[in-house]
C-alpha cells in the first residue's frame, strides 16, 4: 500500500478601500499587472460601473452576462471558460468577477477548472457579497433543478472591498446583507453586535456612505474569515458556526418560491432557532430579546406565515441530510458566542411550536409592524 | 487588510491487489461500505468485466460511457454528473472509475464538481493508468479545440491497483506504461531501472501476468507518489521531474495526429531529452546508450521522422509558456537522478541538432530496427 500526502498551504487578502474605480486609483491594475485579465460583470453592474472599469482596467477583455441566483448554471460557467480561452488566458492570467455573490460563484467555479484553476479576483458590489458570498473560497451553481449542486473550493487571489459601489444597492438588498453581518455579530462578535445595533438603520437609510459603515463591515470580514479558516476546505466536518441562520432558510427560500431574498430567510431563521435556544435552556429571554429587537430594528422581519412546525421539521431533516447525517443547528448562548446541537434528539418536538408561539407573542406584544420594500 | 488562510491536509492510499473482481474479494465492497456508489465504465471494461462487477457490487449504479482521449470533454464530465444527480449521490457517496484514464480524468472532474467534491475511487484498467494517470489527483478534459484546457486537482478517495486487470491489455499499450515506468525510474530509482532493463519485454510478453509484474509496477507507483507528494497542488512552481519526457511528447502527439500515443511520445521524448542531456555535457554516453537500449528493448521507437529540430524548439517554447515562463527541461544526469535545464538558454541553438544526430547514430549503428505493434 502506498499513501500519497496532499498538503496545500494558500493565503489570499481581503482588502476593504474606497474609490476602487475612481481614476488614479492603482489598487485593481496593481493586482493584474502585466497579466491578461477577462473581467466578467452583469448588466446592472456595466450600466453603472461599465464605464470606470474599462477607464480602469484598458487591456482587459469585458464580458457582460445576464445571471441571477435562479439561471446561475454551469452552461454560465462554461460560457466564462470559453471566454477565457478566446481571450487566451495562461496559467498565470486573471478573471475578476464584479458584481454580486451570483457573478462571484460563475466566476470561482469557471476559475477553479480554467488549466485546472487559474487566478481569479472578486469585486463585490453588493454588501451580501462584500461581507459573505464574495470573499470566501466557495461557489457553487445549480444543475439539474438542484440549487449549487455543482461547485469548487478556490481561493480567490484577492479580494478588493469598496464600501462607496454599495450607494447604489437598494435598501431590501442591504438588509439582507446586514442580516448576515448580525449573523457573524450574534456567533462570535459582541462589539459587532452592538455596532450593528446601534448603527444598522442608519447605514441602510445612508446606502452605507457614512463614516460608521467601515467598521461595520470591517468587523463583518474580519469575523467571516476568522471563522472560516478554521475548516476552509470543510475536511473538519460540517460544525460550522456560520452555519448560523442556515438551517431553516434554504427550504423558507425555496417554499416561498424564491420571493423571501436570502437574507431575509437568514434572519427568520436566526430568529427561530435563538427561540429554540430559548426553549432549549441555552439561551437567556433577554439576550433573545436583543437579537429580535437588532433584526426588526434593521427591517428584517422575524416572523412569517411561512415559518411553521412541520416546515421547521423538514428543513431540520434537511440540513442533517446535507451535514453528514448531524443536524448541529448552530444557536447562540449569549451575544458574541454559540453551541451546536449535534442531534435532532437535542431538540425534542415540543420545542418548535413553543419556539414560535414565543416568536409571535413578541412580535405582538413588543415589536413595530414592518414589511419589506 | 485581511489575511484568509485556506490550508488542506489529505491522503489516499494506492493499494495493488490481485483479483479484485473476484468472487469473494472484499476490497471494492469495503471500499464502498454503506455508501451508495456510481460506477463509470466504459464499453470495452463492461465487455470484459460488467458482469464481475456487477456481482462485486450489487446495489451500486452502473453508468457505461463511450470516450476517447480525443473526445473526452466537459459534457461527458456533466454526463456523469446528471447521473450523480439521478443516483442520488450525497456529500459522502461516491463515484467509482473503473478504466483506463479517460475515465479516471472524466470521473475525478466530476467528482470536483458534484457538491463541490465528493469521494470518488480509481480502479485503473490499463498500464499506463495504474502507474500514472489513474494514480494522481489531477483530471482535466479538452474544450474549445484545447486539450485538457479544463479539469481539477480532486485526490481520489482511494485507488485499487489490480495487474490482473492487465490481462487483456494490448502490447502496444503496455508498451506505453513502460514508458512512464522507465520515466520514474530514469529520474529517480536506479533499481527499478534495472528491473525494467531485465524484466521489460518479458512482461509485455505475458501481458504483466508475471511474478516480476508486482515489483515493476510497486515501484513505479512508490516513485510517481513520491514525487507528486512534494507538490500536489503544484503551487510550488513547475519544475516537475515528472515532467521527464513530457516536454516535447505533447506537441508529437499533436503533430502525428495522435497516431503516436502518449507513452510513444514520451519515450522519443526521453531519448531525445537524454541526448540533450549529452551534448550539454550533463549526461555521461555510455548512461545514454543504456536509457536508449532500454528503450528500444522495450519496443519504443527512440527516433522518428516526426522529430525535427523546429518541432523541439517550438515544443520548448510551447512548454516554457505552461510552466509560467520557464523551459524547466528534465534532463537525467545519471540512472535514477535527473537536472532541470531551467531556459531556453541552457539548450545552445547546435545542441539539438547534434543531440538528433547522435540518436540517428545510435540507431543506424547499435540498434534493431522496431516498429509499432
């Protein structure tokens, strides 16, 4: 028998800046240098920034593809490598994805099988990219009518974060990213927490061009890679804290047919199981409080028709499915800090209806109307 | 600024065992345990080994394929995915190749891609898979007219090695795997060198179904591991002693409009390599007469009309492009120890002439005449 050792030892930057595409700015021709670059954006993004980033960027070939979180699919991906082959791209050439998470993955799973992976840098544009889908290591795309079933793990090169392209992102769109900041907050973040508190509605009223958005997002960054470099490539199993607000939401997107955005599930999620923590004993009434307090505050709703028991069991089923046979619903125990629970056994069928029944008693008692807009 | 550390620890164990496919064997079954499998083969292994494999594992899927390595591409890849899909592969089933390494690099792309990488195991059918394209982690397929312009670095789960398998494998073909064998052991193992000077052309007799078949075929493996295990991911450069004979093959094989195959390509390869070695004065003659002789010994032709001087400095050019700039030629230096030529200007313009004329010599003088069988 002969063992054959696979080590791989990679480190990429994420760096946060203002003025990416304003002219003189060095950051984006400094991270292509003499390279070729294919830099693959959408439409709203070349309508908006098509024209600074071709003052930016002279030699790089542009392409503009039509994709959203439903038509992401691999033929997108295959339309990328050929792009990349006709524009002649070596080894060591570039694809740099601007735009949100949907153009990010297209962008990282063609790069990953480019020559067998090639280099590529992502420009997020939208904070849910900035702050998640953007600057981690994973992509994925759906095939044969299931959601990212095709997919890579591949580092991007770098990572260039510019808080000034959000001014345009509507403010649904910037709730939902602030839903997975309070995520990183809830798990692992008390300061953050308290930011996102006391700042949040503002910076979506202020399109995030306000002073306070840099630590914000900062602090978002700084807590999403801290976590996910403990298990980038997810050999260490499938207990992830940011897995938080990830249990229930994927089946209340799809059950909603799509119309609840990402974000918004994440936070009904997150609010959901912070009740099961509630009931479970790990979690005290007042913390819970605060995080339902933090989402509404920020717009995010915390209950929904969709939200009930047997949905809730699905989704629990579902997610254990997909994590090795373990449910480890991720539930905090106070701001800043988390536990898993390892089995459905650790949630016993009297917790759910009580977690909601607590849910909609707040929400009538304590907490404003809201709906989304 | 923010750093993310993306670092991977994996192995797999390459296990070479007799009678694999026989009743009663229990590696593939263990192999598999609980998980469900796909299993991908192509006509010619269903032909001769379907119905073993089918009563090896009863419950697993059976997918037959027809490929070629000219016509092995992405949509064979997502073929084997759809299927995947159908099968209802999970995170921790598995896909099982069993062929030669078309199937292995089809199946090992696939493999990356479902659910962004399952478990997938090699059960190499042919010579040349069994010591060099079923054993690695690297799997690319042609696209847009470029061959392998897409693929992965996925490790496998697991291969099984079985020189039973061999049997019915064409002396053309093995042909080609003693020439991977007798490039590992050029670069780096003087003892398999000389198993392959003495027990060579017997084995291609007996179709490996030899005694001496085991200890030839252990050592290949042990030294392709070993020196892919330095540089798995091939982030540590691209000068590659396995890149022995792989240099020139490329643009031969493309050149003789894949007529040649690669194992014969490679084996020009090395001759004119080592002759190159000679005139730069790195390589002593009487090392070059025994690495030619073994050759030849072997049935490989170690001249062709097809080996012209501006072929090997365009096939220079061409492989200083793919190892980032680089010429990085491997030219032994003794039996079992190889040098990198690092430029182009380590090759003076007289060297190649002479370094074919001096082949031609040895041929005209030393040498049977041999052909292609």
């Amino acid at each position: 028998m002969h063992r054959m050792q696979c080590e791989s030892s990679r480190h990429y930057d994420v760096v946060v800046s203002e003025g990416l595409l304003s002219a003189g700015n060095e950051l984006l021709p400094d991270a292509v240098g003499e390279r070729r670059a294919l830099v693959v954006v959408d439409h709203a993004v070349d309508a908006l920034h098509g024209p600074a980033l071709r003052r930016t960027l002279p030699d790089a070939t542009i392409m503009v593809v039509e994709l959203t979180e439903q038509t992401k699919s691999i033929e997108a991906v295959l339309e990328v490598c050929r792009q990349a082959h006709e524009a002649g791209l070596g080894r060591r050439d570039l694809i740099i994805a601007v735009g949100g998470g949907v153009v990010c993955d297209v962008v990282s799973v063609a790069a990953s099988l480019v020559r067998r992976g090639i280099p590529y840098v992502c420009v997020p544009t939208t904070l849910v990219a900035q702050v998640d889908a953007g600057i981690g290591l994973k992509g994925a795309v759906n095939f044969a009518g299931s959601k990212s079933f095709l997919g890579s793990f591949a580092p991007p090169a770098r990572v260039l974060v510019d808080p000034t392209l959000l001014a345009t992102v509507s403010a649904r769109d910037l709730r939902c990213g602030l839903a997975e900041i309070a995520k990183v907050a809830i798990v692992r973040d008390a300061a953050l927490f308290e930011r996102v508190e006391r700042d949040g509605a503002a910076l979506v009223a202020r399109a995030f061009q306000d002073v306070a958005a840099g630590p914000v997002i900062e602090g978002a960054i700084a807590g999403m890679l801290g976590e996910l470099s403990l298990n980038a490539y997810e050999e260490r199993g499938y207990a992830r804290s940011m897995d938080f607000g990830h249990t229930f939401s994927p089946l209340l997107e799809e059950c909603s047919g799509y119309t609840l955005r990402h974000g918004e599930a994440v936070a009904l999620d997150m609010a959901v199981s912070s009740a099961i923590g509630v009931e479970i004993g790990i979690l005290d009434v007042a913390d819970h409080a605060r995080i339902v307090t933090a989402l509404t505050g920020l717009g995010l709703a915390v209950c929904s028709p969709l939200v009930t028991v047997p949905l809730l069991a699905s989704a629990m089923e579902r997610a254990a499915a997909h994590r090795d046979g373990d449910l480890n619903l991720v539930v905090p125990d106070r701001i800043g800090s988390a536990a898993f629970v390892k089995s459905a056994d650790g949630v016993p069928p009297a917790v759910l209806p009580r977690a909601l029944a607590r849910l909609t008693a707040m929400r009538r008692d304590n907490l404003p109307g809201h709906h989304h807009t």
